[in-house]
C-alpha cells in the first residue's frame, strides 16, 4: 500500500473501521467491510448507480484501488455488494457521515438548518412502500448534517423532532414547510435553543386565517401599519420578473393561541408577483417565528429555506438519478441515500475545479487523483 494515498483518505477508512460489520461472525466473509464501503462511495462519486456499476467500477479501478485498500481477494460480486448494504443498519452508518461531516459544519450557531423530505421513487416503481428521507441541510455550509426515514410524508410530524434531538441544534435557525408547523416541532426547537421560521398553510386553518385577517386589516389601519415593518425586492432572470414584498410584526399580544407556541414572537406574509410573458399572477404565503427580526432578514431566510430542494433534492434527482434507482430490499435504498448525499458533499466542498456536479463526477471517473481527493478532502 503507497503510504501518501492512504495516508489522504486514511480518515474516512478509520471512520467506517469502527462499524460492526453486520455479517455473521462465522461466516465466510472474504471481503472487508471498509473495502466494500470505499469502492461503492468512490463509484457513486465517478457516476455509478447500480450494483453492476460499482462491481464493474471496482474490476476497471483494481490496480489504483489496491494503492490503499488491500482487497485480498479482489472486488466483491455485485450479490455481495447487495447483499451487505442491505444489513448494515443505517444508524450505523448515519454515525460515520456525522462523524465525517462535523468538522465541515462545527457549530450550528447563527446558522440556518433547512428541514423537508423527499420521497425515492424508484422504490415506489419495484412495488415496495416509498422511502421517504427527511434530511436537515446546512444553508451556509451547503451540506447534510442528518436525516432519518419515515414511513410515509404525514409521519415527519413525528420524524422532525426525533431527527432535532439527535442534533446539536444551539443557536441556529429551524425553517420547515406547513407539514413541520406544529406546536410539538415548535416547542422541541425552543427547548433545543434554537429558534424557528415555520410555514402556515391549510393544516392549522384557523391559524392562517387569524394572520391573513390580522394583516388584512393591520396594513390599512393607520395606527396598526406603523406596527409592521416592510421590504421589497425585485428580481430579473430568465425572462421573468418577480416582485416579493414581505411585511412582518412583532404584535402578536392579540393571538388567542400564543402561548401554545413555544416562543412565537412574530408573524409573517410574503407576497409573490410573477410577470412571465405579460402575464401577472401574486401569491401570499404566511409564516409564524420564534425570531425578533425585520422584514428583511425574514425574506432571506424564508428565500434561503429553498435552498433544500434545489441544491438538495434536485441535484440528487437530476445528477445522481435518485428517482431512477430501483434498489430497493433491506436497509439497501436508506443506506445508498446517505452514500449520495455524502457524495454530493464531497463533490460540492471541492474547489479546486469550476465545474457542475455532473461534470465533476465524470472527471472524478476518469482521473484516479481527482477523485482520491474528493474522497479525501480536508477541512
């Protein structure tokens, strides 16, 4: 083994060193669990998907491979590769990623966590239940500090605040769309010292109601406007023009279900007015926050709350094909989502090329080096 190459991705290998190997203790195993880890992580980063890729990945890289994983007797079956990432529990493996991805993050003070789910497809396609991931995204840091499965979109009720615990959450702010408005995820933010921005929509009717009417009359009312602090921002992109206009108070004495929300301390609308083509449309959307802040600061946070699903979401859909993977028995599909998102990490702190993450992953595969030091990145 060259000494300089596992000595650059000597971290990741001490980190998956420390898993139990879920296999049994008696039988044959003939290849090592960090070597089955490493090959698959560094072929899902060169644009493998499936367990034929990885295999065929491993057989075309052996001889690079072999610079710094031993592979004693060569690289495993593709039933192999199957077969473990099926058994190895993903509480084992969400470990070794947070171990791996805190000294990226640190703290989470100041910092906004983005909270949302996303449904797997493909597992939907072969028959099986959806495999639905609520991950937490580091706005500042561009990465996944966490997730954890559910069974189904309305379970993330209960998800959110088991997945909230299991993180160091002291200082941040916790934004999540209308299924994560609850007065439970309010109250487990709050006692976490962090604070919340969370959307209201059908799901607490009366709630959005008493806000809509509250600024309904509030903005024509001449005593009660100097109450709501405004901003406005305009932007002009791809033919489109979109005028946001946010208003927020801190008057939130008058509602009758405050102290059932932990900590709330402000209301917020946003409202939208798109110009495609000639053609207006406005949309207004309410939100509830433990924050004391102005309009302006709101609007970046509720803005940058997106960044979840277009820098997230989408990219594991258009670039790593997520929807497509029909990987679908055992802890397999969770356990291949991690390994994405870890990929994803990795390709998107790495600087030293300009480049789309679909354009790295291909120079990843063609350059033994690069791809040595996306895997081996360093803080």
């Amino acid at each position: 083994m060259k000494r300089k190459e596992a000595l650059r991705i000597g971290r990741f290998i001490t980190l998956c060193q420390r898993m139990k190997d879920p296999r049994r203790v008696w039988g044959n195993k003939r290849h090592q669990l960090t070597d089955i880890l490493v090959i698959a992580l560094l072929a899902i980063i060169c644009g493998c998907e499936g367990w034929d890729d990885i295999r065929d990945y491993g057989l075309t890289k052996i001889d690079w491979l072999r610079t710094f994983l031993p592979l004693t007797n060569g690289i495993p079956s593709e039933s192999t590769f199957h077969r473990v990432f099926a058994l190895i529990a993903p509480e084992a493996l969400e470990a070794v990623y947070r171990e791996w991805v805190s000294p990226y993050v640190g703290t989470c003070f100041g910092k906004q966590l983005c909270i949302d789910g996303k449904t797997s497809r493909g597992v939907l396609k072969r028959g099986d239940s959806n495999l639905h991931m609520v991950s937490t995204w580091v706005r500042e840091d561009q990465i996944t500090l966490g997730q954890m499965k559910t069974a189904a979109k309305s379970n993330e009720i209960i998800a959110i605040p088991e997945l909230l615990r299991t993180l160091d959450i002291r200082g941040s702010i916790v934004t999540i769309d209308a299924m994560g408005c609850q007065k439970t995820i309010a109250r487990c933010i709050r006692e976490n010292e962090a604070h919340y921005v969370l959307a209201v929509k059908e799901n607490h009717p009366t709630v959005l109601a008493e806000i809509k009417e509250y600024f309904n009359w509030g903005l024509n009312d001449p005593i009660e406007k100097n109450q709501i602090d405004c901003f406005s921002h305009i932007d002009f992109e791809h033919g489109k023009t979109t005028k946001w206009r946010v208003f927020s108070t801190t008057d939130t004495v008058w509602f009758e279900s405050k102290k059932e929300w932990e900590g709330l301390s402000c209301f917020v609308m946003v409202e939208c007015t798109r110009i495609v083509k000639g053609v207006t449309s406005t949309k207004c959307r309410y939100y509830i926050s433990s924050l004391v802040a102005d309009a302006k600061c709101l609007h970046q946070i509720i803005r940058g709350h997106w960044h979840v699903e277009n820098r997230l979401h989408w990219m594991l859909d258009v670039a790593f094909r997520e929807d497509h993977s029909l990987i679908h028995k055992g802890n397999a599909p969770q356990n291949l989502s991690l390994l994405r998102k870890m990929a994803l990490a990795m390709l998107a702190q790495d600087s030293s090329r300009t480049a789309s993450i679909a354009r790295k992953r291909k120079m990843a595969g063609w350059d033994n080096d690069y791809a040595l030091s996306i895997i081996s990145m360093e803080v």
